[in-house]
C-alpha cells in the first residue's frame, strides 16, 4: 500500500485545530508533543513498543493530495486557507523515539515529536493508532515467549483481528520473540517467516483422512505437519507415520486436552519410530496455557486469539500530549512546559530524555526520566534514537533488528519482570 | 485502497490445502462453506452482523497478480502448478448472507459460500477477519446505541485501534447507530458523517483558555463544541459564553464525574441564558455508563476505546467451516454433510437456511434454521440474502441501508435483548 496516502487516517478535530491554529497565529508556535503511558494494563510488569517503523512509513507517506482535499473541501471539514496550507504539508520537525521492541513503563517517552504545532499535532491520530496496538501486540507477544520458553511459535490469529491489523500483529508478534506467522502479507510487506500446512477441511474435503493424508504427504512432502485431532487422534497418528514413515515433520492437536493429548501422541509416535517428528499444539493458547504446558511434551505453539487482542489488552493506552511550547512563532523562542488540570489525568509539563539504569550485572533496576538530556553514564543506556531529522526520516530499520532489540532488552529485565502472574511494574520510574 | 489485492490477506495454509487438493484432484469438488458463532461473547443477548460490505469489496480486489504470484514463488509457499491455478483465479461461485446490521445467534448461518473446494476455501480467512472484526464492533455499537436511548453518539476511538481498522470501526458503528465518527477516512470510504472540534493541547498551545476559545470561535464560528475541563470547568464555561454568546454550539467535559458535573455545567448555562447549548461528555464511556447517564442533562456522548475494543469482546469468535462437499467433482454432484468430531467443538454438517420467527405483535420469538430452504411463510422473515451470483456481485448496498436494517432488527427484538446486564441469548436458536 506504499503509494497511498495515509493523511486522511486521522481524526476531524486534528484539522479543526490546526483551522483555529492558523486563525490565532499560533500554529507556527514550536512544540513537543511526547507519548507515554499513564499505566501499563493492569497487572502487567513491562511493556514493549511496537509500532516505530510502522509509524515512518505512514509518516512518509502522510501527503493531501487532490483526493484528501477535495473530500475535505466538499465536507466542509475545514476553510480554504487550512486546505491550502495541508496542500503544502510536509513534517519538518524531528523525531525522537525509544527503538521498537525496547521495554518501556509508566511515563517512558516513548515517542517525542518537535515541530510547529500545526505540524505536529496532524500526526496525534495515526502515531497513537499505529503504537497503541502494535505495542499491545508486542507487549502480549513478549510474556508468550517468555513463556514458551524457547519453544518455536507461530502466529496465527489473522481471522481473529481486522485484515490489515493482522499483518500489523504478525510484525509486532515477529519482534516479540514468535518464529513465523500463517500471515502472508506479513511475509511479503515485512519479511517475516510464514508457515502453516492445513486445516479440519482438507481432511474433510477427502473421502477419508487417509486420502486426506496421502495427498498432502505426496504434495507437501514428509517433512510437512498433519493435523490429527479432525476425528480419532491415536488413528490419525498411526495413519500419518505408517504414510510418511519416521520423517513426518510433526503431528498438530488442535483440540481437548493438549497436555495429556500430546504425551500419549509423544508415546505413541516414539514406539512408531517417529522419534523426530515434532508435537505441535494450537487451540485457544495464551501465556498461562502456554506456561502449563512446559513439562508437556510440545515442540511448538501456535496461538491465536489471545495474541491479537492483546491477551486481555487490546489497547496500551498511550496518549501523544503537549507538554512544551513557545509563546512566539520564531524558530529560537524557547519552549515552555505546559500541562492541563484535568481531574484524574495529571502530565508532566516539558521534553524529556530517558535511560534505563543497569545494576553492576548489567540487569535493569530503573527507569530514569530527565527534564534534560542527561548524556551517556556509566551504567545507564540512553533509550531515545532518533527516528526523523529537519522532515527527514533517519531511523528504518528491519523487523529482524527490532526483535535482537528486544531480546536484548528483556534479558536485561529483572527476574521479577518476567513472572506471568499480575504484579506491579517491575522497574520504578523515576523522574528527575 | 481501491487497487490493492487483498489476496495475501490470508493464511498461509489455504494455499498449501489449495496445493494438496490440486494434487489430490479435490480440489475441484462443490463445496459449501458456512460462518456461523458457536456462541455469543459472554453475557450478551444478540449479536450484530458487521463487514458484509466490506467482504464484498475485498471479494472484488482478491486476485492473485504478478507481485503476489512473485512473492509466493520467491519464498516457495506453493508449486509451480499453484501458482498457475491462482494466477487465473476469479472466485465463481455463490455467496448468501444476513445482511448487514442484522441481529445473529448461536448457529445462525450468517455467510454461506459455495463453490468448488479450491475458490471457495481461499477466503476463508480474509472472510472471518472482516466478519469477526466489524460485526465485534457493530454488536457493542448496537447495545451502547440502545443504552443511549436515542442521544447521539461520536464514534471517537481511532487512537485506540489500529489505523485501518479505525476505519472499519468508525463505518461498523455507524451501521450501530453512531451518529457521527472522528475517523475522516470513514468519511471518504463510507460516507460516514465525521465531527470534531478541539483538543486540550489546543488550549495549551495559546497563552490562555480565553486566547484558544477566541480562536476556535472565531474560526469554528459560535455554533461549535468547546472543551471546557482543561483548567477550571466553571470558569471555562463562564468564558465560552461570555465570548459565543448564547448560540454556544455544545461544551465538551471529558474528566471527572461526568453526571455531576454536567448537572452544574447545565445549571451554568442555564442561568447564563445558554439554555440551547449542548453538553456533550467524553472520557472513558461504555454502556453502562452511558446508561449511568441517561438521568444527567447529557446531550450526547463520544465513546472511544470501549467501542474498538468491542467493550470486553474485541473478536467474536465466527468460524468458517465446510459444512458440505461433492464426491465427485461435477457440477451437478450432489453435497454430502461433512462434520469433524474434535472434541469439543461439534459442528452441524449441511448447507443452511435461516429465518427470524415473529409473534402477532412483530416482535422476534426465535432464530430457525434449516437444512432446506423453507420458503416464505407467514409470521417468518427470511435472513439469507444473495451477496454473489456466479462470481458476480450483487449484494452492495450502502451504509446507510444497513444501518436502517439495524434499526429495523433491533426494533423487532424482545425487551429483555436489550438490556445491558448480562443474560442468556434472547432469542433460541432452533434447528430443524
């Protein structure tokens, strides 16, 4: 979708202010807008930012074209001198942003975006929908795969979410630690590895599971995995060595009990000679079922649901805020930090710089925010790259460096961090 | 998005099914596949359908062209004969469904596809990530619409969903009975009517409340909707009608207790002769708390997170499973039920019909369902429309249309579907 506009995925009252803006003068007023989380989901102890290298695509592509204006042109959604001004739209300002899979809590500045107002406020909408829900995704991928373990995973929820969310949710799972997803388009948009052999269908379709086997044996070859759970499992199982012989890639249960299912399937495989053929689980999996299972004998999980929807959190709640402006519209008048009074809502007026603080063992213990750029010290690590220079984007990377990010980042967590339980937030922030 | 295929929004395992089946010859067997929920969300008492529309459009653009044959080739998803067998797929066959906006049940058949096992089977997962998204969007719409009993509502939840499905979530509510969305591409796409006015950072960014409510009348005009929580409610209120006069559009709180402080914003208004001017509340609203609400002076309500995230029930669980297929691959073989015996998940076999069953008065009293096609028959309404005949479209219609079906279904449902407590479906299903 590289060549369309991503301008118009935004919200009415972006528009309206940037009209008002223009009114006042104010819109050239050089602003910071940060995004952060009030809190994490209840009873999570980390979070994990998705979304980043989504979020500069859409940037780049964030034009009014003829199309976007003569819609809001015909709607009446803002004057003509706003039309001709978003015509004219390019987002000049900078960009500072933790790097995509990096952990992140309560206040983290995630995201920072310095321009005029008029600029930076247009890109409230699309940054938050793009960040709220990879994050969701990424964050809920995370405690999965440190649930597993190290056991493989595949991501196949794409019937469980909207179409394009899908492909956003096989990237954000990707980086939170999953192997491979059945989303094609993930594959081809994102480079991530996809996998899947077949469905209850495919036996259906057959007159018998044994012609069902036979032909995607003779198809897909005997490396491939057999779904064996469509009528009688210990029969499936027998069927599928006696046609693939001990090379069958691995057997997939996808209902009843997985546990129990898959030690007798273990036992029955290992008499059958079919030592090497693995033991694949799906079926209404999450981190819990996921952790259950760790002494049953499972070679991989394949989860669905529970993933893109965020495992209870389909949403992280980050909010994109003003929290520093100038009161002149030159580009030198200094910023001054500003916050509403709103009930139950509080924010920290003024930009912030962020690291993460490390113990003598390299393990995290805090997470610090300063009114200032602190610099780099000893035991600490800098968390914000910047992502985009004067309008120019800086920070593309692949989704491959975003999950070792990741990786790195959650073996520098606390033990404490990585229990699936509820708690609380497993670093404290401290803001300086 | 007109011209983008939508065919890699799928599985990874339709096409290797679609390879097995090629090479097992069942691929061209008559096939019948059916969308149907083993049950609703938990607690609820009806199910919206949601996303006919946009799978018909999706439908249009599901062709395999060069780039995606490319791409399937490069990373060996499937075979050379595959390849060739989807670079002149057309789906041919023929769809029903419940219209758009129509109450569901439990095994209501609310998709039916038919065709050979091959084109039919390839839209299994583009079909349930539609169907599964919109109609978990259109049935929180729907109960949030009931308990607002006739106040309008914002759709204003784009922030919190993806930025495409903010777009499917805008047009699934309106369909719902939202009023209006925020979400402007809704606009374009769909025709939904968008709204917005101002944000708090809008009051941060000019040097006093005054300043920013000066600009946004002046810009907006007198008849616009002013946030009036950034600082002090009563002296932003005080303000916007000093500087609007009583032709003040609507003010807008989102914080605090909303009930009571629209009580004291009204009684405010009242005395300042603002008797037309509208309160409108924001800020974490879901249907029961709009229902909360029905006795404060709330003119209309903006929902946002809770409506995207399908309040509590973000996917609701639709499977599309083959319910029937031909022994033999002729056009003319006649379909045999299918059923897999996981356990756990029974499945009915066969091609279905439904119809709504209504009292004397008109009010709805069961969900039928058929293995044959009953015809019409009094005090019955039939629920099964043609979406595709022979591969062709003929099932569009707008918005519009199924948002007034929705109203129309909703009207016929019993009064206890409608309340917002938790509760046993309110409508049996019955299969004959």
């Amino acid at each position: 979708m590289n060549d369309h506009s991503s301008a118009l995925l935004t919200d009415h009252y972006e528009l309206t202010m940037l009209q008002g803006a223009l009114h006042s003068g104010a819109a050239a007023r050089r602003s910071v807008f940060e995004m952060f989380a009030r809190r994490l989901p209840e009873g999570r102890r980390y979070g994990v930012v998705g979304g980043t290298g989504r979020f500069l695509e859409l940037l780049e592509r964030f034009r009014f074209r003829t199309e976007e204006l003569d819609f809001l042109s015909d709607r009446g959604v803002v004057d003509e001198r706003t039309l001709e001004w978003l015509s004219e739209y390019r987002f000049s300002g900078d960009v500072w942003g933790y790097g995509e899979g990096e952990a992140y809590f309560p206040g983290s500045p995630i995201l920072a975006v310095e321009g005029t107002f008029a600029e930076a406020v247009l890109l409230e909408t699309l940054a938050l929908s793009v960040y709220n829900h990879d994050s969701a995704i990424a964050s809920a991928a995370s405690r999965m795969s440190v649930a597993a373990g190290g056991r493989p995973m595949i991501e196949m929820g794409s019937r469980r979410t909207q179409e394009h969310s899908a492909v956003a949710a096989a990237r954000a799972a990707y980086i939170g630690g999953f192997a491979t997803t059945s989303n094609l388009e993930a594959g081809r948009a994102y480079d991530v590895p996809t996998s899947g052999t077949a469905a209850h269908a495919f036996t259906l379709l057959h007159d018998s599971e044994r012609h069902a086997f036979e032909a995607q044996i003779g198809s897909l070859g005997p490396g491939t995995t057999l779904l064996v759970d469509t009528y009688d499992v210990e029969r499936a199982v027998s069927t599928a060595v006696e046609l693939a012989g001990p090379e069958l890639g691995a057997v997939r249960i996808d209902s009843g009990d997985l546990g129990r299912t898959a030690a007798r399937v273990r036992r029955q495989l290992d008499s059958l000679g079919a030592t090497g053929t693995r033991i694949v689980v799906t079926g209404d999996l999450d981190e819990h079922s996921i952790q259950a299972l760790a002494v049953a004998p499972v070679d991989g999980y394949g989860v669905g649901t529970s993933l893109v929807t965020g495992s209870g959190a389909p949403t992280v709640s980050l909010v994109y805020k003003l929290v520093a402006r100038a009161r002149g519209t030159g580009p030198e008048e200094p910023l001054e930090p500003v916050a509403k009074r709103s009930v139950g809502k509080p924010s920290r007026g003024g930009r912030k710089w962020a690291s993460r603080r490390l113990d003598d063992h390299g393990t995290a213990v805090a997470e610090e925010v300063f009114p200032y750029d602190p610099g780099t010290a000893v035991g600490t690590r800098p968390l914000l790259r910047k992502l985009v220079s004067d309008g120019e984007i800086v920070g593309h990377e692949s989704v491959h460096e975003a999950r070792e990010r990741h990786r790195a980042t959650v073996d520098e967590l606390p033990e404490q961090a990585l229990r699936m339980s509820r708690g609380e937030t497993a670093l404290p922030t401290v803001f300086h």
